[in-house]
C-alpha cells in the first residue's frame, strides 16, 4: 500500500508568503530632536525624573543643574567635586519625593539629595486671609466633613498674626467621595462667598460639621443674615458646579490625595504643624528677600 504524505514544506511555503505580502511593512523610527542644553562646565553624568518633568545634569566642578522640560535652568546646586556618576528616583504625583543618587567611583562613596518641586495652584478668585499681594501663599485643600480639616485653621492664625504682610492663606475645595455631604457643603460655602460672607459660613460648616443637610445650608445662610434667594440660586448654579470641578481638577494634578492637603508657594506641607509651616514660610521669605536684594 502506497502511502502519500502531505508535503509541509510547500504547505509552509505557501503561507509564509502569504503572511509576508498580508503583514505591512513596519520598519523604520520616528524621531525629534530636542533643544540643547548648554551647561556652564562640562557634563559628567545625567539623570531625569520618571515623569519627565526634569532634567539633572551633574558637572564638572561639583555642580548638580535642575533643568525644567522646557529647558530652563531651574536651579544649580553645589555638591562634592568628586561625584561623577548620577541616577534617581521617586514620583512626585506619588507623594514619593525625587531623590537622586550621586556616587564617585574614585572616593568609592554616595551621596543622596532629596528635592521639592513646587506645583503651580490656581488661586484666582478663591476665598483668601491675609494682603493679597503677599509673597507666601499657603493653599489649603478642604472637606467640610473631614475632621482633621477644622483643626488647622490654628496652624493659619498663627502663621497670619506672625506675618501679618507677609502671608495669606487661600482656601480650596476638595470634598472626598466617602463623605457625603461634603460636596454640598462646599457649594453652599461658594454661595456663601457670592455674598462675600465665605470666611463666617466656612466656620458655622465646621461647628455644624456633624449635622450637616440640604435643610442647614439654608438654616446657616441665614443666622448670617445672605439673601436666601440668591443664596438658593448661586447654591445650585452651573458656575459653583465648574468652579468645585476646577478645584478638585486642580487638586489631582497637584497629587491631592486626602485632606487636609496644604501647599506654601506650592511646595507641599507634609507634617501638619506650625514647626513645620513656619519653617516653609521661613524659606519662603529668604528666597522672597534675595530676589528682591538681585532688582
């Protein structure tokens, strides 16, 4: 009996070919040149941030260059002469500080340094303490019903009585879905603010924190004698809608996480206490005296 085997090769053959013409052709690389960063001493090494956002260039001289994605030189630190290799780590939307890693392979030795990036935060017509112009801003992202949020009110009294032209505290929204009133609370307090009464509602929300409801915004509105219409009107507008939204938009790409989240100059505070606060407005003013020292 004659058996005939099926002829793979050509069987192979066939639909190689036909997966060759079926598949496009992929080849090639796509790409852009950046701009050139000029350094005033010679590069030894480079890192960058995993998001992108900077760029660290170590020089020669000891010399560590903070340069923004757009190429600026943001700031130039002094370090030892004898590192020469860098990396780094950390994610700042994580709440994970940059950290970089200088090392030289000639001392055989390591040396970390820790940076904090300041994040641009929309204040435009948010309710605010203090001169307007004032060179320190302390941000604070809040929540009506979280408990830890009325506390610190403390912390900004004191900071505004010890620098009474110098600081001013802005209040933005930033109300946690686990809360369940919170939203509410701060629509009602941006009603509040059309009358300009936002400071007197925020603490009657906070004295009031655990009863709040639909029927005590009205109820608070008026022991402070607003227009109950206009009141009842901006509460439910569109506009009150958008300006929360921008808030809590604003507050996410700062890495707003809880609350309360409190920012000086954009830097983030990140030990809720006046040692704390005072010791970021402290540097805060030094920068603020040597730029106005350099005019």
């Amino acid at each position: 009996m004659t058996v005939t085997r099926p002829r793979f090769p050509g069987c192979f053959s066939i639909f190689f070919a036909a997966l060759i013409l079926a598949t496009p052709c992929q080849a090639g690389v796509e790409w852009e040149v950046g701009n050139a960063l000029k350094t005033p001493s010679a590069p030894l090494d480079i890192a960058a941030s995993l998001d992108g956002k900077w760029t660290f260039v170590l020089t020669e001289g000891g010399k560590l260059l903070v340069y923004s994605d757009k190429g600026a030189l943001e700031e130039t630190i002094a370090v030892d002469p004898a590192m020469d290799h860098i990396a780094s780590s950390g994610l700042q939307a994580a709440d994970f500080p940059t950290k970089l890693f200088l090392a030289s392979g000639k001392n055989k030795t390591i040396q970390t340094v820790t940076l904090d990036f300041s994040v641009p935060i929309n204040i435009q017509g948010a309710p605010f303490l203090g001169p307007e112009n004032a060179p320190v801003v302390v941000v604070a992202f809040s929540d009506f019903e979280c408990p830890y949020c009325g506390t610190v009110g403390a912390l900004f009294e004191e900071a505004l009585a010890k620098h009474p032209k110098e600081v001013k505290v802005v209040f933005k929204h930033f109300p946690l879905a686990m809360h369940k009133q919170a939203r509410s609370a701060a629509l009602a307090s941006l009603a509040a603010h059309r009358q300009g009464k936002f400071w007197l509602y925020h603490d009657l929300l906070f004295e009031n924190q655990k009863s709040l409801s639909e029927a005590k915004y009205p109820e608070l509105a008026k022991k402070l004698g607003l227009d109950l219409d206009k009141f009842n009107k901006d509460y439910k507008a569109l506009t009150s809608q958008q300006t929360l939204d921008r808030d809590m938009a604003e507050a996410q790409i700062a890495g707003v996480r809880g609350t309360p989240a409190i920012f000086v100059n954009g830097r983030r505070l990140k030990e809720r206490n006046i040692k704390e606060l005072q010791q970021l407005i402290n540097q805060e003013l030094s920068k603020h005296g040597k730029r106005r020292a350099s005019h």
